[in-house]
C-alpha cells in the first residue's frame, strides 16, 4: 500500500522540491496540502502550494490553507532569502485551483480520524502551528498519526536564523513544544542532517538538465535563494532542507539517527527557539523524538531526481 500523507509547508523552493519529490513518487499517496505562515506570510504559501500543484499538473490534490501567525508571537518570515514570494527567481503563472474551504488544521484532524490508526504521516516543512492547533481540536490524533516527520532544530550545528535556533522552531516554538509533547511520534530532521545534504552548482546542473519543465524551473528557484546561502555559507553550497522529511518515508535506511528527549525553549530571550535534544541521555526524560543526525547525500539527491524526472 502507498503511504499515505499529509504535507504542512510554508513555501519556499526546498518546501518545493519536498513536494514535488512526494508527489513524482509512486509509494507515496499525498492526501493534500496545507499552507502555514513561515517563509512568507499564508496569501504567498498557500498561493505556491497552488503553484507547485499547477506545474506537477496535479490539480486534484487538495490545498488547505492554515494559521496565519504562530500560536502568540507575531509572525517572523524570510523574505531576505525566498524573496517576497517565497518564489522569486522565477515567475510562475498565478494558479487557478480552488483553495478548500476548511481549515488545514481541521482538514488534518478528519483525516487522521477518519482513517485507520496509524496509516496517516505528516510530513511537516515548516513552522508546527498547524499541528499544534490540529492538536488542540482533538488531541487523540497524537495516538493516531503514523508518524511526524518535521524539518526543524538543531543539536550541534547552532542556528540559521538565531545563534542557538532553526528557522522554523523559532518562527513558533510554542507550537514546536505542543507537538513534541504530544505523545505523536516524531522523526526531526535537523540542521546537522540539512546541512550534509547540500545543493551545489553541479547538483543545480543536475536539475536544469533534467528535460523536463519542472528541473530547469526549480534549477532557477534553487539558484535564487541559494544565492543568500552561499554568502552565508561562504562556498558553492547551500543546505536543501525539506526534501529530507520526504526521503525518509521512502529510503530510510540513507539516514541514521537516535531516539532520544527533546525540549524546545520557548522563556529565554538568547535561546528561544533552541531544541534541547539530550544525545547522550543524561536525562530520564521521555524519549519522544527520532532525531536524525546523519544522511547519505547521493542516495538522497538520487531520489530526489527519481521523482523529478517523472513530471511533464
Ligand atoms: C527551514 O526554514 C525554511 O526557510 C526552509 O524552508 C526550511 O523549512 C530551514 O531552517
Ligand atoms: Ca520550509
């Protein structure tokens, strides 16, 4: 049976390629899309989730919209590295499909509750709002999901948007606490793994040659917001995030990782937004997150290119 799968994104060409590395797989079922406020306020992310679902030609996958601001910050985005888009670097037509009506979080809720237990996975891309606020409509769906794959935090890599946090725990650690504390399995693919995981001018190659559309379009997304990366980073290189939630479901054995506590700062001003992971276990505090640490990057991009070429 395909997995099947719910995506919460907050696009963003690396949310981009996650989606598109779903959709283009024949194991994996996509149940739809929900849009969350992170890289870009929600109109932009819900409108590059229509977006994206254009270009695949995948129309009959639903789109959600969700929350438009964290759970009780105001909302931070990252228009500095996306644009003010999400998308710039390239023009893709205004989509035309319908948004649903529901709301993603009550969209998440019915799903997992209405399908057998443990059949339904999250695949979670950018700030955990929607699922916190899915949560807190019906916390049963912690014993019901298959599992959370979330893109987000850091254990020894320090932060990409503050010195000690990952972009989308800071964006709404609240809601990052809610979920780990939920009881819901969780895998976390953080910045330790993003990082190893690099997209570099031969792997963009890699996708303008790909003789299709999709590849040469995203070889143009991914050059547009790499371009703040490989300042930052300071070579020809830039972590691909997102696609690693993907991945996971469909070659695990490429990552490898350990079961362990994880807690999210949410009081202190230095660190708000930190995930405390304790590695070595020096705590007796749950076990609650299977956080992945390292990842075989080929394998990766392979997969990646696998879904790709399958699009007109
Ligand atoms: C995360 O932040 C976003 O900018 C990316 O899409 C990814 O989800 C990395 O910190
Ligand atoms: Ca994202």
């Amino acid at each position: 049976m395909k997995k099947q799968i719910i995506i919460d994104t907050d696009p963003g060409p690396d949310d981009g390629v996650a989606i598109l590395t779903a959709l283009g797989s024949p194991l994996i079922e996509v149940l739809g899309i929900c849009a969350v406020a992170g890289n870009v306020p929600l109109p932009y992310t819900i409108r590059n989730v229509c977006k994206i679902l254009e270009l695949a030609e995948r129309q009959e996958v639903r789109a959600f919209a969700g929350a438009e601001a964290p759970l009780t910050r105001p909302l931070f985005t990252a228009e500095y590295v996306h644009g003010k888009t999400g998308f710039d670097g390239y023009d893709l037509p205004e989509p035309t499909m319908p948004v649903q009506p529901q709301h993603a979080a009550d969209f998440i809720v019915e799903e997992v509750m209405s399908r057998p237990p443990r059949t339904v996975t999250i695949c979670a891309l950018g700030p955990l709002t929607n699922m916190a606020l899915a949560l807190e409509r019906d916390e049963r769906i912690a014993g019901r999901i298959e599992q959370i794959v979330w893109m987000g935090g850091a254990l020894s890599e320090g932060g990409n948007v503050m010195p000690a946090a990952e972009f989308n725990c800071y964006v709404d650690p609240e809601a990052a606490a809610r979920v780990l504390s939920s009881g819901a399995p969780v895998v976390m693919m953080p910045l330790d793994v993003t990082h190893k995981a690099h997209v570099t001018a031969d792997r963009i190659q890699r996708f303008r040659s790909i003789g299709n559309k999709v590849g040469p379009i995203f070889a143009e997304l991914l050059t547009y917001a790499k371009q703040f990366d490989w300042e930052k980073y300071g070579a020809d290189r830039a972590p691909m995030h997102d696609p690693t939630t993907v991945v996971w479901l469909l070659r695990p054995e490429l990552f490898s990782g350990r079961q362990v506590n994880v807690e999210i700062e949410t009081v202190s001003p230095l660190t708000t937004g930190m995930t405390i992971i304790d590695w070595w276990g020096v705590t007796d505090r749950r076990k609650n997150a299977y956080v992945v640490r390292d990842i075989d990057a080929e394998g990766f991009y392979d997969v990646i290119f696998e879904s790709f070429r399958r699009f007109p």
